[in-house]
C-alpha cells in the first residue's frame, strides 16, 4: 500500500525512538538516588554512610510525637516499619499535623536523629468534604 | 489521499466553527466556574484552596494531551511528509504551552499554602517544567527557521525528542518518591476524588477542551489564509 520509502523511514524511526527509550530509562536509573525527592526512614537505616550533606526524609508524623517546648517541635517520622526522630525550629506549614505526610529537610545527627532546617507537608490523594471525612472517621 | 490537501474545504470549516465552540465554550465554562467556586464543598483539609485544582488539574491533563497530539501528528510529518500535518502541529502548540504554564503557576500558588513552599525539585514538578520548555523550543523553531521546509524538520524533532518525557512526567508519582501527591484518578483503581468534586472537575476539564479546540480552529485558520495569500490551492 504505501511505498519503500515510507516503510524505511517508519523502521528509522522506530529504531531512533527505542535507543532514545532505552537511553534515557539508563540515564534516570543511575541517577535515581538523585531524582528522588526523599528517602524513608527504612532506607534511612539502610544507608551505607551518613554524610554531611542535607537530606529529605518523608513519612508520616507519628501520632501523639509531637512535643513543643518555646521555639522548638520535635516530631517522630515513621513509615510504620521504621523512625527518625526530628527536631526543628522555624515556621510550620498549616497542614502539618500528626497522622499526616510530611517531609522533612536537614541535616542527619545519627541514624535516628535529623535536626531539620526545612518542614514541608506532604498533601495526599484524597479529596472529600469535611462532611464525608467525618462519616469515615466514625465508623 | 494523504497528499491531496484542498485549503478552500477545509477553510470552510475553520472560519465557521469556532463561533459555535465559542459559544458551547462559554456556556460549559459558566456552569464550570460555577460548581468549582460556589457549589462544591470545600475539602476537609485544604479547606478553599482545593478550588485551584479545578483550573489546574485540566490545564495539566490538556498540556501533556496536547503535546501527545504534537508528537503525533510530527511523526506522520516524517513518515508521509505530510504539509498539511505541520500546519495542525503548528496550529496546536500555542494553546499547550499556556496550559503548561498555567499548569506550572497555579501548582505553585496551591503549594505554598498547602506544601509550605512555591516549588520543589521533585520528579514531578522537574519533568513539567521540561514540558514547559519543550514547548517553548517547539514555538521558537517555528520562528527562528524562515526556511518553511527547514523549520517543519526541526520542529518535529523537538515534538518527538519531547513526546518521551510525557510518561515521565504521568509515572513520576509512581516510580519516586516526590512531594507532588500521586494521581487521584486512575484508570484500573477506585478514584479518591469525591464524586462532589469529581463533578465540576470534569466540567471544567471539558471547558478548556473546548477552549483549546477553540484556539487551535482560528490558529490553524491564520495558517490557511497565509496559504491562500500565497495563492496556493494545495500545498
């Protein structure tokens, strides 16, 4: 139906596609440490080292964790299997609450311990009216 | 039949059209805004803000749609060397890249509130950003090269080299971990949208495609005049 040239241009054109495809899944696959946002702190204890560098580290604020004492909060992030302990001092954002997501962004005292410069909350998927969300929450 | 393109039947089309799109445009967009600012309930922990994602859920969907369409009909252009096909690409690029930039603006203004900060350099927000950028070096070849056949070829492969990003940009929620929360509403799964806010979602969503239909009609419109100026019959 369509002619030698345009069979040869469509294989041309799949063969620069799929090198691009496969290029580019290397390229992000190697640098995968690098296009995450955060880590959890599984993969928190799990590290090789802990270097000097500022790290995100997200989660859920751990119920009942939050203490404030004058300028200072102190929170736990866990993601149910493991926990980081956190301290800040600075703004929060409004949605930071215990039971929800948060990143947190700082520097790394041990592996249980993040003293954090940054606090930002994590908004999930789901969107209801308050309405609804109490009807869930009774039952 | 690929090769035969008649500007006069299609301009028949264009110059009528987008009157009426206009038309139904302005009536969706109504009730659209309507629900979206008044109707809807506000959600239980965004509380108002959540009302931004009316305008820049859709914006977000039709620029990666868009950009999609682009790549397309840019691969058509290399197999079939098709003009006709250029003029349609060329025709729909403007309007993506607003949406990209809507996109982009109206997620910083919901982010600082909700995130606590106008942006992050997450998967997300990064890969958006390239789309952004794509489509700015797509318009800018369309500008730069005065050569027709020269600036056809090279648009066309920024519309592909671009096309890859796009699943980047749909499964980066998925594949890392990023600050910008993962889709809502998914094709296999449960959507976690409340059907009060799924509603004036889909409304505004069908707003702009009407708007984006709209503004794509009068573009391609300009090109066939500039055709027929020309006094080509067919190109």
């Amino acid at each position: 139906m369509y002619g030698k040239k345009v069979k040869l241009r469509v294989l041309f054109l799949f063969l620069v596609i799929t090198t691009l495809v496969l290029s580019i899944y290397l390229i992000l696959k190697s640098l995968e440490e690098n296009v995450v946002y955060f880590l959890s702190p599984t993969e928190i204890r799990n590290l090789a080292e802990i270097k000097e560098e500022k790290i995100r580290i997200g989660g859920m604020v751990k119920n009942q964790s939050i203490i404030i004492n004058s300028n200072e909060i102190n929170f736990i992030i866990t993601d149910l299997k493991n926990e980081i302990n956190v301290s800040y001092s600075g703004s929060i954002p409004n949605l930071f609450s215990e039971g929800k997501g948060v990143v947190a962004e700082g520097y790394l005292r041990d592996r249980n311990f993040l003293s954090a410069t940054k606090i930002l909350a994590k908004h999930d998927e789901n969107y209801m009216p308050p309405e609804v969300k109490e009807a869930l929450g009774d039952k | 039949m690929l090769k035969l393109f008649e500007p006069n039947k299609i301009f028949k089309i264009t110059s009528k059209a987008p009157k009426y799109v206009l038309f139904l445009f302005i009536i969706v967009l109504s009730i659209g805004l309507m629900e979206a600012l008044f109707l809807s309930p506000e959600d239980y922990k965004q509380s108002h803000s959540v009302r931004i994602m009316y305008v820049h859920v859709p914006s977000a969907w039709l620029s990666l749609g868009i950009f999609s369409v682009i790549a397309f009909f840019s691969l058509g252009i290399f197999i079939f060397k098709n003009k006709n096909f250029s003029l349609i690409a060329k025709s729909l690029a403007p309007i993506g890249f607003i949406f990209s930039i809507i996109a982009l603006v109206t997620g910083s203004i919901w982010g600082k509130p909700t995130w606590g900060t106008w942006w992050a350099w997450d998967a997300r927000i990064t890969s958006m950003l390239i789309l952004a950028l794509f489509y700015l070096m797509y318009l800018l070849s369309w500008k730069i090269f005065q050569n027709q056949d020269k600036a056809i070829k090279i648009s066309s492969i920024i519309a592909i080299l671009g096309f890859i990003n796009i699943p980047i940009i749909k499964f980066s929620v998925d594949w890392w971990s990023t600050l910008h929360q993962s889709s809502s509403i998914k094709i296999l799964s449960k959507t976690s949208i409340h059907s009060s806010m799924l509603i004036p979602l889909a409304i505004m969503t069908a707003a702009f495609t009407l708007f984006s239909i709209l503004i794509f009609l009068m573009k391609y419109n300009t090109e066939l005049i500039k055709i027929k100026n020309k006094g080509l019959d067919r190109l």
